[in-house]
C-alpha cells in the first residue's frame, strides 16, 4: 500500500518532512480545515493537531498530532504507521508543490543556480510545477541526518 497524507494547516513543517522522506502529502494553508477536508479523498491518511476534527472525520484514517516540535511528530507518525528506513525515498517530491522531481541536465540550470553550486555539482533535479531546482546540498546531508535519526 502507497501511503498518502493530508496534513492540516497546524502541520506545514510536518507535511514538509513527509515529502522530503517522500511520502505524497497534501497540505493547503490558506483554506479552513473544513474546505480542506471536504476536498480529500478517502486513500489519505489525515494528519490534526485539532480533536474536533479528529472526532468529526469517520471517513478518514486519522492521526491526532500530539506535540508541536516537527520532529516529534515525524516520529509519532513513523511510529504508529509502522513506516521504516525501506519504505522511504528521500529527496524524491517537491517539498513546495508536492510532485515527484525528476532529473535535468547539468547545462539546463545554468544560470538559475549559484555559479559555486553549477561548478561542483554533476546532478540536478527539478519540479516541473513550480521549476525549483534541487541538489545534493549541505542541506541535504542534514536532513539525512535527522532521518537517520528517526529511524535509529
């Protein structure tokens, strides 16, 4: 089973990890909760830090966030899901819009990243919504950290 969330709009930092680590992960923060949820369809995994949701949601799967640090509760849904390191396909989704990144040739971003970066890197991705670019990054070896982490 391919997992997909939805996160409400007290997750955004959580929806961002899941999507680093993956994981299709639906989140809108400029909507109510209520406009949210009545636009989800029933394969997700709803994600609220609020009860009144929780308690109202029949038709979904739904996880009750209980801390406020990202972190934790990146753990507390790797937890009760049974999610592990294997299941995982880090760096894979656009952390801004969502969609798989697919690779693009080296000259294709040459001027739309920093010229150190074109310089000492050989690999690139990007997301064909939004046009973001991504590499392998300090950035990237920190969040590798953090996942090992989670899943140590």
């Amino acid at each position: 089973m391919k997992l997909r969330f939805a996160a409400d709009r007290a997750l955004g930092a959580l929806a961002k990890w899941l999507r680093i680590l993956g994981y299709d992960t639906v989140f809108e923060s400029d909507i109510s909760n209520r406009t949210f949820i009545k636009s989800l369809k029933d394969d997700r995994i709803l994600l609220t830090r609020t009860r009144k949701i929780q308690k109202k949601i029949d038709a979904y799967r739904t996880i009750f966030i209980t801390s406020n640090n990202p972190v934790d509760q990146l753990k507390q849904v790797v937890d009760e899901i049974g999610i592990s390191r294997a299941d995982v396909q880090p760096f894979s989704r656009c952390v801004a819009c969502n969609l798989p990144i697919v690779d693009i040739e080296k000259e294709r971003v040459f001027g739309r990243v920093p010229d150190y970066i074109w310089q000492t890197h050989g690999s690139f991705n990007t997301c064909n919504r939004c046009g973001r670019i991504y590499w392998q990054g300090s950035h990237a070896e920190r969040s590798m950290e953090r996942i090992n982490q989670i899943f140590s």
